[in-house]
C-alpha cells in the first residue's frame, strides 16, 4: 500500500500532537491529586504484565499503588502462567503490527483504562506525572502506546475499533 507524501505528513503531525498533549502538564489536575471525576473506585484501571524480578515493575507497581490509592492496580506475574505470557507477547505483537516493525518485548508493560476504555499503553518506569496525565485524558476513538526506542518515547496511534477491543480483553484478562 503506497502512502502519498501528504497522508504521510498528516499522520507524522498527528502523532506529534498526540504526544504533546500527553506530556505537557495539565492544568485542570491539581497538584497532587487526580481529577476527582476520574479518580473515582473501579474508574482507574492500571494491568501491568510484569515480574517481581524486575525493579522497574515493582517500582511502578508501587508508584501506582501509591499515588492512585482509589485506582485498581492488577498485576501478571509472567513467571505464574502461561497464559499471561501469551497475552504478553500478543499484546507487543499488536503494538508492532501498527508500529510496522517488530517491538522487542520489555517489562513492565502497562495498560491504562479510564471507565471501561483503555487509554494508553505503556512500556517502563514512567515519574509521577506522566501517570497523572494518563488518567486525566479522557477515552478517545483511539489508543496510543508508549515504547521506549534510541533514549527517547515513541509514540504508536492505534485506532482500529476492532484491535483496541482485543487490546482491551488481552489487558483485562478476557482476551
């Protein structure tokens, strides 16, 4: 499929965009705390595919518990089933079919639901205030995931309905 030089710019812009307004501060979330309409129990949802292994998804883990205290922390032990392993590797598998490359898979792998809608995905140890912007977007018709690559965050806009929703059922367990 050939994409001429101005589709190519408009999804080159549109993800640029995407990212600033996911890592400028947000101004209608004061400082530590989260926007009440969003912080409400069982609204925030953080599943982490990780191991206890590994400092960085215990650090964020802990960050998240932390910081979210009304927010739903799960955690996939990969070591504890293969299950989770399998959706794990799904998961990188999407995240490279609409990256068009193969992802090396890292850990922890997050993913962010506000309400029943995932989003965004995340992949490391991110500071508190990414995570405070997270919650604080609303659900969108698309998701976006965060991989680290050369020092820097890339950014992958998903938004196929029917991909989002086998997201969303591998994050939650159902998938």
């Amino acid at each position: 499929m050939k994409t001429s030089r101005v589709s190519l710019l408009i999804i080159v812009i549109f993800v640029i965009l995407i990212g600033l307004m996911i890592f400028q501060p947000s101004y209608n979330v004061p400082s530590g705390r989260c926007s009440e309409t969003a912080q409400t129990k069982g609204n925030i949802r953080f599943y982490i595919y990780g191991s206890i292994g590994c400092p960085a998804c215990r650090n964020v883990e802990k960050l998240l518990r932390e910081n979210f205290k009304e927010a739903e922390v799960i955690f996939y032990e990969l070591s504890s089933s293969g299950e989770y392993v399998k959706n794990f590797y799904s998961i990188y598998e999407i995240i490279g079919e609409a990256a068009n490359e193969t992802l090396i898979p890292y850990t922890p792998l997050i993913g962010v639901f506000v309400g029943d809608k995932l989003v965004s995905i995340v992949v490391g140890f991110q500071p508190l205030g990414f995570w405070k912007n997270m919650v604080a977007s609303s659900p969108k018709d698309y998701v976006v995931a965060f991989y680290p690559k050369n020092g820097d965050m890339e950014t992958i806009v998903i938004s196929n309905s029917e991909t989002i929703r086998l997201l969303e059922q591998l994050f939650s367990g159902k998938g």
